[in-house]
C-alpha cells in the first residue's frame, strides 16, 4: 500500500512523504514503524537498550539524554545524527524483530 494512502487513512497529510521524496532525489526508500520514535499509532514494542553501560528505555531517551547540557543549538546540531545512529544500531541489536528487518534491509 503505498505511504501516501496509509498517511491519508490515518488522518494524515502527505507534507513528509513529500519531502522525503524531494531529498532523496527519486532514490528509494524505506518506511517502516521500527524507525519511528513515536509509536502510539503503531503495534511495536520499543526496545531497552544499553549505551557504554548506561540503560535506557528506548532510543528515544537515549537520543533525548545525548543533549547538551545547557542546551547548545549549535552544539546538538552537529552531534544529533550520530546520537541517532548509535542509538538505532542499538535499538536493531536489542530486538529480534528489528534484527529481521535489517537483515531484509541489507541483504
């Protein structure tokens, strides 16, 4: 089903589909709800993971905890994707489902 219709279903507009599209340039992409941080629309268990040793509910908290303390705009803009990243490559080690869709992914 393509995105712009489930977005549609589900009271949505098409505004970040869109703009996905233009980014990426006619590339493909994936959407899947394992990549979103909010999921209160979406039937998916949020992974625990652990950091360097420190345990967070999910990648959302670790992202949010990755901050700057005071908050620096500059600062978390330059840190922000690989916070991002290393929380997702957790997230995907944690949980087995999320495992499967990666592997599908990069196979």
């Amino acid at each position: 089903i393509p995105a712009k219709i489930v977005a549609g279903a589900l009271g949505f507009d098409a505004k970040g589909i869109d703009k996905a599209l233009e980014d990426l340039e006619g590339r493909p992409y994936v959407w899947a709800t394992e990549f979103e941080n909010v999921h209160t629309t979406w039937d998916f268990p949020e992974p625990e993971i652990t950091v360097l040793g420190n345990v967070y509910a999910c990648t959302e908290s670790f992202f949010h905890a990755q901050k700057p303390v005071p908050f620096d705009e500059s600062k978390w803009f330059s840190r922000r994707i690989a916070a991002m990243r290393v929380g997702l490559r957790q997230k995907f080690l944690h949980s087995e489902h999320s495992r499967e869709l990666l592997d599908l992914l990069v196979s």
